[in-house]
C-alpha cells in the first residue's frame, strides 16, 4: 500500500467515527462524506478538528516527544 492510499483509508475510518459520534450526539444521521478535516497545531502539540456544518470536534492526537 503505497502513501496515499494509507492516508485515505485514515481519513475515511476518522470520517466514520467523527459520523458516528455527531450521529449519536445530534440525533440525527451524519453522512461521513460531509465532515471535513483541518490538522493544526498548537503549543506543539497536532490537532485533528472535524467540521460539520456549524459542529466541531477536535481531537488531540499524541506524539513522541523529543529528549
């Protein structure tokens, strides 16, 4: 499996758990193909942030820190 199809098939399973957690909190079906994606980082740290419509979920995601 090459770089981007490895990318893809992260980007889709986040996609379904961001549907599935809105789905739940809303109430209402979310289609993972209308949530989109923004990695940002902050104080060092990468962030995932899910957007749909006028929700957000953000997701901090750990990394290993340098000695």
């Amino acid at each position: 499996m090459n770089k981007r199809t490895e990318e893809k098939k992260y980007k889709n399973k986040f996609r379904r758990v961001f549907a599935m957690a809105l789905s739940y909190t809303l109430g209402a079906k979310v289609p993972p193909s209308r949530i989109s994606f923004e990695v940002i980082e902050e104080d060092g740290e990468p962030k995932l942030i899910g957007h749909y419509h006028n929700y957000e979920i953000k997701v901090k995601l750990p990394g290993e820190k340098e000695a």
